[in-house]
C-alpha cells in the first residue's frame, strides 16, 4: 500500500510538473512591472496620445491606422504605443483591453 501511495504522488507530480511550470511569466511581460502597469500614465486612457477623444484614435477617423479590426471588418479596439515601447490596447471608449510588453 505504501509503495502505491508513493507511486501515485509520483505520477501525479510528473504529470502536473510541467503545467505548474508554463504559468511562469517574466517580470518583463508582468502586469506588475511599472512599464506594463495600467497605473503607468503612459498606459492610461487619460493620456491624450492613448485618449478615444483624440482624433488619431476615433473610431469616426477612417484614416487610422492604429485600429484593430475582426474579420467582418468592424472596428473593435485601437492601439497606441507608450514612450516606454509598450503596445497599449483600448476599446473605442477608451478602456484598457491589454498590452504588448517592450521588446526592449
């Protein structure tokens, strides 16, 4: 019986290892690093450059090229990168959706 138990803990640990393992996220892709964080001005929709009110961001400018589309070609969200390198995603009323990390 023992021999049992401590063959189950051991697949259990084998099977479940590598799971535990691809949930590791470095510092750099974190919500929690300063550059990422939507606390950061740079990533916050009061930011005139990140702001739905600016034109380069509406959805009514037909000439952006900053807005993510899906594929029956209506507009869903808009991007806008931070000084910092860090892609920020907005839906059009100007609510943080995402981010790309730096590739710094």
């Amino acid at each position: 019986m023992k021999h049992l138990i401590s063959l189950a803990i051991t697949i259990q640990a084998v099977l479940f290892a590598p799971l535990a393992l691809a949930q590791a996220v470095p510092f750099s892709a974190s919500a929690y690093n300063w550059e990422n964080s939507p606390n950061n001005f740079n990533n916050s929709s009061y930011n005139w450059q990140n702001s739905p009110n600016n034109f380069e961001n509406s959805p009514n400018n037909f000439n952006a090229t900053n807005g993510v589309y899906d594929n029956q070609g209506r507009r869903l969200a808009y991007e806008v990168q931070a000084p910092t390198g860090v892609t920020n995603y907005f839906d059009n009323q100007g609510n943080r959706i995402g981010y790309t990390p730096s590739k710094r």
